[in-house]
C-alpha cells in the first residue's frame, strides 16, 4: 500500500480516526476494504443515460478510470450527473433546459464532491454542455482533476440508391446532415422515403455528434486547456483502446494528487488562451465564447466574449472539419488529432507553451512528444491555411453593444458582409413555421429574438430553423441574428449571443420588421439603420420582457439568476467572491 498523507485532504473528515467509525461503517458495507478505506477518494463522475448516443459509453469508459485509480492506489468512487443532449432537446421547449443543465451539471458535481469529501475528481462527459459543465465543477473545486471526453460517433453512410440525393451519398453523414434533409423534404426536393432511409444511417454509433460541433470543439479544448491528457479526445467512442486513455486518466488524477496540482494550476488565463486559438483554428461551435468564460469565471478570471473573438481575429483557421469543412472527428484524430494541431500553432507562435497539463508536463513539453505533421488534406499547414484569420469571428455596433459572435468557417470572404431588411419574430417557433411556409424573401436578415438566458428562459439553439433553411437551399440568400445561439452544426450566415438580450432591452428588443440591418463579419460589425435618438424613442416605448410560461421550477429559477451573455450566461458569483476553497476545507 501507498502512503497518503490525509491529514489535508477532505476525505479525512469521512475516513480517519475513531468519531468517523459510523462513516466507514457505509463503506464497508460497500465491500471496501480497510487499505481502501484510508486511500484518497476519488469521484469519477460520468454523465451516462440512455438519452443519447453521446453519453451511452461513458459507463464502460469510467469502468477503465476506475482501474487507472486502483492501480495507483486511489480509492474511486462512481457518481453520475443529468445530461440533457441538444440531437433530442433541439427545435422544441425542450431545448430550454440545454443550457440550464450545464449549470444543474456543475451543481450536482460539486454537491456531490463536497457532500461525501472526495479528494480529487476525473470527469467523463459526451455532450455539448455536459463537457463545459464538468469543466467549470473541477475549477470550482479546485481539487486535482482530469477530464475525458466519451468520444466522438462514427460518421454515416447513405444507401446508394438513386432516390436519396447524390450529394447525401457521396459524403459522410452526421445529424447536421438529417436536419438540413427536413428542409429538402419541406421544399419538396427529398422524397419521405429518402428521409427515412438516411434517419436510420447517419448517426451509426455510439459517440457525439461527428462534426467539429459544440460537443468536439469542446473536447478539443479539454485537451488545449490542459484538464484532459494530450490527444485522449479524438479516439471515436466505440473504439475500445479509448479504455486506455481512461485508465491512463484515472493513474494521471492520483499523479497530480500527490503533487497537489489543482485544476486552477491548469486553467489559467493562458491556458484559456490556448484553447480560444484551437476553437477559432479548427473553426469550432460559438458556443465556445459562452463557455470559455463561464470557466473562466470559476477560477476568478475576466475572460469574456471580446477576449475570446480578439484571440478568433488572429488566428488562422486551417482545419478543414464540418460544418464549414469536409471532414469529421474521426478524420483528424487519423491524422494525429489536437496535439498535431497545436504543434502548427506553435509554429507561428501562437500558444502558450509554459501551462501545465494534466499529464503534469507542460503544453510545449507534451508537443515535444508529438512527431506527426500535419497532412495538408484534413489539418492543414499553418503557412497556407485556409482562411488568414479564425473560423467564429465577433461582432459589435449599436445592435449589439455587449457583442454578438458568428462562425464564418466555409464562408467566402466575399459573403462575410451582409445589408438586409429586419424580418422580426418573437421566439423560435414563429421563425421555424415562417421558414417552413416560405413566408419570408431572398435578402432579408430574419431576426429571432426573446431567446436569451433570461428571457428564453434558457438561450435555445437554433439549429433546425437554420438547418431548414440550408436545406431550402438559402444559406446564403438571407442571414440570421439571435440573442439565443446556434448549433455548432449550424453553417450560413447566423449570428448568435447578440447581447444585451431582448429582455433586458437590449437594442434587438426594439427592432421593428424593416429596419435596415448590417453584418459585416471582416470588420466585426453589427448594426442597424437607426440614429441614437431614434432607438432611445423606441426604448422608452418598449413595455419590458415578454412574459413567459414558466413562472415556477427549475426554469424560473434560471432565468432569476442567469447574467450577460458575454461573460458565460453563469449563475453565481464566481471565484473572485469565494471565502474558502473546497479542497483547504
């Protein structure tokens, strides 16, 4: 047996001396033995239900940390938290509760943590917000942790039959595929027969979805922010050598247990930026400017939508991965996955390379490991990237003074500016049956608001209307703006998180249909046709938030506590109001 001094650690008020006999009577009766019993304990929290494929593995995969923590004579602790995944949430009420379940999932955590005073954490997650949820409950602990990520789904394959479209045959399919074939259906260019043909085939696996969505483009950054070991993100989930990387995560989490190497030694303001520069490279979800800082905000560091985008604004964007792209989560992990990609960003000088990681080596210490190139087909050389500047580009003006972010990946620069009429409604629904009815014209910016943390409640994404519109072939026809978000699978003009939402009176409130509006994604700008004078008439005109139905419950709750979206839509006081930290307890 390994000596562990826990005489500092928070297990000691459940497992040493003779007033902590009922507790141990509780894990005895668990069949943990007595050398078990005054090990470290160690949560291994996973966010597995049979909601979704994205989470239907983690189960398995913990059963490997859980081996990784024995062998280096930890005692773990199974405990599993909600998920709400966005595939089934998504075009509903039920996409209301996505967001507030990152909370709910940084809750649960560290309730559960604390409750039963476990000595460190390694966190298993597979959907969008259940991986910056884990995140933000490890940085909140400030234990010693390390995060994995369940893995990415295989990509589908389309029948070769001549009723499903050719372009659906001839490229790899994922659920962004089965929402853009509901708007070939609704314009009568996709049979049902084809539709239900492709729903039985694009999503054939366990995993999250496959492109660099909000789920990958999250993994991705678990590497890049140091909590997640170096390249354990892109392995696809049903690939069984991933219990490698979980065992090798279960041994890494006592590691850093006894070198007292706590998540906010981890994630500091430049290991933040590191990961702001792998999102705007491989031209990840915009949901990463709500959820950088909103982890950011758990060690007490102003980390906010500006500094994300200022960081998108330089940096190349040279990964070529849907939805902008071609390829998925599996094609770059074949071609050496996060570490190759932050090795061409060291190239130009663009990563911190002192951060430690989770490993207990540094970022530059770790790339040193790495002998892989970059393939010129899937990651690209940094000297010849794609596009000169990141993939999520921000944007402010006097329609959003607190900023608004959009994903310009795959977009030419010559349709990054956008000038268009305001086509306004009032919530998600009215937009999704205007675009199914093809009640709007070429040309116009359809502008969905009241769908903010707070006045949603909930900041829902958008992804079927915007996918229904991609598949009526009008990508590029029209642009989008929202104080709610998008998908990361969502492509086209789409502008999200503009801020102050419409429920705090933000200037999206007070736009009227025909209100001339501007996006111009090369200068970042957002704006409307109005004078100063003129929107402060109509504010004053303005009769407050929209009332919603959701007057009690978990919702209510959310949106009484829920702040600006550009500092994370988080809802409490974060690290700068602490007054003592979990593990000196």
């Amino acid at each position: 047996m390994k000596k562990f001094d826990k005489s500092r650690l928070p297990s000691r008020y459940v497992t040493e001396g003779p007033e902590r006999a009922p507790h141990r009577s509780y894990l005895y009766a668990m069949g943990l033995g007595e050398e078990e019993i005054h090990q470290p304990l160690v949560g291994v929290a996973t966010c597995w239900n049979e909601a979704a494929p994205c989470n239907i593995a983690l189960n398995r995969q913990a059963q490997a940390v859980k081996m990784g923590v024995k062998q280096a004579y930890g005692t773990p602790r199974e405990f599993t938290t909600i998920t709400v995944t966005d595939g089934i949430a998504m075009g509903h009420e039920g996409m209301r509760s996505s967001l507030a379940s990152r909370e709910a999932i940084a809750d649960t955590v560290e309730l559960t943590m604390r409750g039963h005073a476990y000595d460190a954490l390694v966190g298993l997650a597979g959907c969008d917000k259940s991986l910056p949820g884990m995140m933000m409950a490890m940085v909140r602990l400030n234990t010693p942790s390390v995060f994995i990520y369940g893995g990415s789904i295989l990509p589908g394959k389309a029948p070769q039959v001549d009723e499903i479209p050719e372009d659906f045959r001839t490229r790899d399919l994922t659920v962004q595929d089965m929402f853009e074939a509901v708007g070939r259906h609704q314009n009568g260019t996709m049979s049902e027969a084809a539709l239900e043909m492709l729903e039985r085939v694009a999503c054939p696996s366990a995993g999250a979805c496959g492109g660099q969505f909000t789920a990958n483009t999250m993994a991705c950054v678990s590497e890049a922010i140091g909590l997640a070991l170096m390249n354990s993100s892109g392995m696809p989930a049903p690939y069984e050598s991933r219990d490698q990387y979980g065992e090798a995560s279960g041994r890494a989490v006592m590691t850093l247990l006894e070198k007292n190497i706590r998540a906010r030694d981890v994630v500091t303001l430049k290991s933040l930026q590191n990961a702001a520069r792998v999102v705007a490279c491989t031209g990840g979800s915009t949901n990463a400017g709500l959820h950088l800082p909103a982890i950011a905000h758990e060690a007490g560091i102003d980390f906010f939508l500006d500094d994300v985008c200022e960081i998108f604004r330089d940096t190349p964007y040279f990964v070529d991965l849907k939805p902008g792209g071609q390829y998925v989560a599996k094609d770059l992990f074949d071609v050496g996955g996060i570490p190759v990609v932050m090795k061409e960003l060291r190239k130009a000088g663009l990563i911190h390379e002192d951060c430690i990681t989770a490993s207990g080596r540094s970022i530059g210490e770790e790339l040193d490991r790495i002998d892989r190139e970059a393939d010129g087909k899937v990651i690209y050389p940094i000297d010849a990237p794609l596009t000169k500047t990141g993939g999520v580009v921000g944007l402010k003006g006097n329609l959003a003074p607190e900023g608004a972010i959009v994903k310009v990946a795959g977009i030419p620069s010559q349709n990054q500016v956008f000038t268009g009429p305001a086509r306004v409604f009032e919530c998600e629904e009215e937009a999704f049956e205007a675009v199914k009815a093809r009640s709007y014209e070429e040309g116009e910016v359809i502008v969905i608001r009241n769908e903010g943390p707070a006045g949603g409640p909930g900041m829902r994404e958008m992804l079927a209307t915007t996918a229904a519109l991609s598949g009526q072939g009008m990508g590029k026809k029209i642009a989008l703006i929202t104080d709610g978000r998008f998908s990361g699978a969502t492509r086209g003009f789409c502008v999200g998180h503009v801020g102050p939402e419409a429920a705090q009176g933000g200037p999206i409130a007070l736009l009227r249909n025909g209100d001339m509006i501007t996006i111009d994604a090369i200068k970042g700008a957002l704006s409307v046709d109005l004078s100063d004078d003129e929107l402060a008439a109509r504010k004053a005109e303005w009769k407050g938030p929209r009332e919603t139905m959701y007057s009690t419950g978990a919702l209510w709750k959310y949106a009484q506590l829920v702040g600006a979206t550009y500092k994370g839509a988080v809802t409490h006081p974060g690290a700068d109001d602490e007054r003592h930290i979990y593990m000196d307890i």
